[in-house]
C-alpha cells in the first residue's frame, strides 16, 4: 500500500504555526501587563513593574507589590517596612526611609538591615550608601563619634548612634550592636545626634531590576520602559 503523504503548503502552515504558538510563550513571560498607573499619597505614579495591592490581578509583578496604608505608599522588603518617598522610573531607582524614622522622631528602625539580604535579592539592590548604626552600652561613651539617643536611654543603659563609624571593637566598656539602617551620604564630620535624625529621614537608594535570564546560548535583564526585553534568548532555551 502507498502512503499518502501531506501537501508541502500543508507541512509548512503547521510548521509556521507551531513556530508562532512557541514564540508567544516565551515572550509571554517577559512582556508586561500594561494597566493604567495607580497612585498613592505623594506618589502619583505607580506604574509597571509596582503595582498596588488593590491593583487588579495581572498588573505589575508580584515581586513589586506596594501598599498604600493612610495615603502613603509603603514597600514591604526583607521584613523591613519602608515608606515610598520617591519612584525614579527613568534610572530605576526608589527613594525610601523606614517607617520609623519617617517622620523624624526619636526611634529605633523598624528593620536593622543587612547587606548580605539584599546581595542575595534579585530584583532589589542597595545604590552606594553609607550607614547609620545604634549600638547600647552599658558605661558612657566620650567618642564625639557616637551620638547619645537620649529617648532610648535611661535606667543604666545608654543608646548611642553613629553615622558612617562602626567600629565595636573599639569602643570602651560593654557595648552590643543594636541596629542599622542605610542612609544617604553627607560629608559631615561626626555629625549631631539631631543632622543624624535628619539624614536617616532623608532615607536611601534601591535599584531595581525587573529580571534576568541565563540560558546555554543567552543572556539578559529586561527593564522598565522597553517595548520588549533585550538579548531575548531563542524559544529552545527557554522550552
């Protein structure tokens, strides 16, 4: 018996059509929900890849989620609580402060941050910084570079905090680590307990990236304001 083999048009339509069904996966995952922009408080603009926690499902990404609590836009990261201040869409970067020390009073951070956390993250890194750091002693510092928190001392303990210095090993007396938090740099020297208040107020850079892939044959990260990610690796890498 013969077989009957199917037409050549007919081989290559199922060919390009298997072609078309695979590509549209693969740039499914890299090409963005485009919603209308939500907004929050001071921050008018909340765009991809943030979205609101009332966004509707599928806009923004997951991993950038936002809340707005009292009309002000608030980032949960590394179980740190941070107020948004600023959203630079064109550099990639957020200006944010921890809730505690938003509003400038007398406070510990809500998180004492590590560095090694946001080595590890893969959309969140923190820009060139510097940091504050609160230590507790249980003797009195006279080193101008340690800053007496007077609300946080009192029966024997004292706080002290200090901008850009750490150095524990130094310190006179039983001194133990506290906290710290990213803050923007200034060149002050030894700087008041009050112009530390303020700069910690001030808050700090994170950098943002939306994603990366690493493939046999590619590489690349997509960002914000592309109409499609760049170096997009072939469909087989990614099957």
């Amino acid at each position: 018996m013969t077989k009957t083999r199917g037409s050549p048009k007919a081989s290559a339509t199922l060919f390009t059509l298997l072609i078309f069904l695979l590509t549209t996966k693969v740039l499914a995952r890299f090409i963005p929900h485009v919603c209308s922009p939500s907004s929050c408080g001071d921050i008018e603009i909340i765009a991809y890849p943030f979205r609101l926690k009332t966004d509707p499902a599928g806009c923004g990404e997951p991993d950038f989620e936002l809340s707005c609590e009292n009309n002000k836009t608030i980032l949960e990261l590394h179980s740190g609580k941070y107020l948004v201040k600023r959203i630079s869409y064109d550099v990639q970067r957020l200006r944010v402060v921890d809730v505690n020390l938003a509003n400038g009073t007398c406070s510990l951070p809500y998180k004492s941050v590590s560095v090694d956390e946001f080595m590890d993250d893969d959309h969140y890194s923190l820009d060139a910084t510097t940091y504050t750091s609160f230590i507790k002693c249980s003797s009195n510092l006279s080193d101008q570079a340690y800053r007496l928190v007077p609300c946080l001392s009192g029966n024997g303990t004292n706080v002290y905090v200090s901008y850009v210095t750490y150095i524990i090993s130094s310190l006179q007396g039983s001194c133990l680590f506290v906290s710290r938090v990213p803050t923007v740099y200034q060149a002050v020297l030894f700087p008041s307990y009050d112009s530390i208040l303020q700069l910690m107020q001030t808050g700090f850079d994170l950098d943002w990236s939306i994603g990366c892939w690493y493939s046999s044959s590619s590489y690349g990260c997509y960002r914000s304001g592309q109409s499609h990610p760049k170096n997009i690796p072939s469909f087989l890498d990614l099957l």
